[in-house]
C-alpha cells in the first residue's frame, strides 16, 4: 500500500535489507502520523460543522 513499506535501507555505496523489527516500528511511527494528522483535520471539521450548526440557530431564533 506504501512505498516504503517494501523499500530497503540503503546506505552511502551499500543496500542491507531492513530488519523485521526495524521495518515494523517505521510502519508503527507512519501509522501514528497519519492517525494524528487525521485526528487533526477531523478537529477541523467539527469545529466548523459547530460553527455553521450554531449560525444556522441563530438565524431561525426570532429577532429581538
């Protein structure tokens, strides 16, 4: 699914094969980055559908 997911570690003038282990927590830490940027855009989107939920309630109370 990602590109990286199959790619070895590749030094300066040699390519080593990465360890399981060492392959695992990279796609650990990857998985983590999108959960938190998507936990943040999420934050986003709420915060606006709050947003136009509360206009639109102000619109539909009678005037003062």
């Amino acid at each position: 699914m990602f590109p990286f997911f199959t790619k070895s570690y590749c030094g300066w003038d040699f390519c080593q094969p990465e360890s399981r282990k060492a392959h695992q927590e990279n796609k650990l830490k990857f998985l983590k980055w999108i959960r938190d940027d998507l936990e943040t855009r999420l934050a986003g989107l709420n915060a606006a559908i709050q947003t136009i939920e509360r206009q639109i309630n102000q619109d539909q109370d009678p005037a003062s």
